[in-house]
C-alpha cells in the first residue's frame, strides 16, 4: 500500500543562496508524483512540503539528507501528516 501522505521538512545548514531550492524543486520533479513547494525561511533553514506517495516522499527526504544537494546539510527535521491538497506543480516560493 503506498497512500498520499504529506511531507514537512526544515532543512538546515548552509541552504539559502546555493540554488537549494531550485534542485529540491528539479528534484522533486525528477522523483515523478509529488507536488507543494520549497521557501527560504527567515532564520536561514528552507522548509520543503511535498505531497505524494509514501514512497515518493521518502526518496525526496532521502536526496535531502544525504543526496548530492548544493551548499551544505546539516540536518532535516521532518514531519509527516495527510495530504492537504491544493498545489498543482512544485514550486519555488
């Protein structure tokens, strides 16, 4: 069984004005199912919301943690909870 689910993430670290967000987004896409969005937070961590299935999800929070991403991670905090719909694509915001 492989439900929608609905990812939160915060990653932190140096991941603001690297093209961060801009992979995560071509990231995501490439993973294939998945939409929501990925936004530069005010203390310097990005927050990734993604929604899709449970499978998808957990190869997005994967690439995140330990894939070849831009800049530095130092750690992801994430959350995980239902779909809330609402996003057509995944977008940088």
């Amino acid at each position: 069984m492989n439900e929608d689910v609905r990812l939160t993430a915060w990653v932190r670290g140096q991941v603001q004005g690297v093209g961060f967000r801009w992979f995560t987004r071509a990231n995501a896409l490439r993973i294939g199912d998945l939409v929501g969005f990925a936004l530069n937070l005010g203390d310097g961590r990005v927050q990734v919301v993604a929604e899709g299935p449970k499978s998808r999800c957990d190869q997005l929070l994967e690439w995140l943690r330990a894939g070849d991403t831009p800049g530095r991670v130092d750690g992801v905090t994430e959350i995980w909870d239902t779909p809330r719909g609402g996003y057509d694509t995944f977008a940088i915001r």
